[in-house]
C-alpha cells in the first residue's frame, strides 16, 4: 500500500511539473534564448527639404524642384497656384492638417510624396519617391537619385531592437494596450 501511495505522489508530482512547463511556454513565449528580437537600424534625417509645387489643374500640385537645406526645421513648401500666386508653409504649418481647407490638403498630400516625406518620418529611407508627384523626368530624377543619396548619407542612424514576428504568439508578445473598462 505504501508503494502505491508513493507512485501515486510521484505520478501527481511528474503532471504537474509537466503543467507547469507547458505553461511556462506558452505565457513566456517559449522561453528562447533572445531570439525574440530582430535589430533594426532607424535613419532619421538631419537634413531639412525645400519643396516647390506648381498646380497644374485645379487643386493638382506636382513637385517642380526640391532642394536640401542645412536644417530639418527649415524645411519648407512654396505653392504656386494656376494665378501664378504662391504661398509659403512651414514645416509646422505643413504637419497640422486643416480639414477645413482641401486645397492645403492636396499641397501636403503632393509635397510627401517626394523627399519631404522622408524628413517628415512618414515614409523608410529605403523606398524610393512617387514618379507621379514630379512635373517632369528631370525633377523626379534629381530627387529619386542625388536628393535621396544625399539625404540618407548624412542621416543620423540609431539601432534598435524590435519583437520578431515569431514572438507575437499567444502570451510572446507584450502589449501595453489594455480593453475594456
């Protein structure tokens, strides 16, 4: 009777040391040795752009020319409407979306799809420019070759290291997002 108090004990003892690591597997992520993280390294440029738009039809800009400056908060869009009237917008004025003005809205919408997006963080170093925001083959090709290499080379690189893909796995990925009330 003895012996078969003891084998029990130790049968109970072996599945809950079983329950225990499977647990531990899957509220942990599997418990791998630091292959949960990839490195990345983040471009983010110093350099600031000067963007100059031509509307070509109501409300249609496309990017004429756009030039390096020595500073990102220099940064600027020149506007020149169908009246040839222009407007000048800084890079504040640029990052404040005005929905009651869809004319702005089409200028800041024009103006990212060239390097202004790249300073503005909204798109990866990277990828290339739209062809279809420039005015024409020479604009396009000055900013998607010289503008972008020279944007990029004097960008400030910072590496960090981001969950991988296999770590977002029930219980492998932290969130700070809480639902519910």
């Amino acid at each position: 009777m003895a012996e078969e108090q003891n084998s029990f004990n130790f049968k109970w003892i072996l599945y809950g040391a079983a329950a225990l690591y499977i647990l531990f597997r899957v509220f942990s992520g599997g418990g791998s040795s630091g292959n949960d993280y990839v490195e990345e390294t983040l471009e983010e440029p110093t350099q600031g752009i000067k963007v100059e738009l031509q509307e070509e039809k109501k409300d249609l800009f496309k990017i004429t020319n756009e030039e390096l400056l020595e500073k990102r908060e220099d940064s600027q869009i020149i506007a020149t409407y169908l009246d040839n009237t222009k407007d000048t917008f800084s890079i504040d004025e640029v990052r404040i979306s005005d929905a009651n003005d869809p004319r702005r809205s089409m200028i800041r919408t024009a103006a990212f799809a060239g390097l202004l997006a790249y300073s503005m963080g909204r798109r990866p170093m990277s990828s290339g420019v739209s062809r279809a925001a420039y005015a024409n083959d020479n604009a396009y090709n000055k900013s998607n070759t010289s503008g972008r290499s020279s944007l990029r080379s004097t960008a400030k690189r910072t590496s960090v290291r981001k969950p991988s893909s296999s770590s977002s796995r029930y219980g492998g990925s932290r969130s700070s997002k809480s639902y519910g009330g």
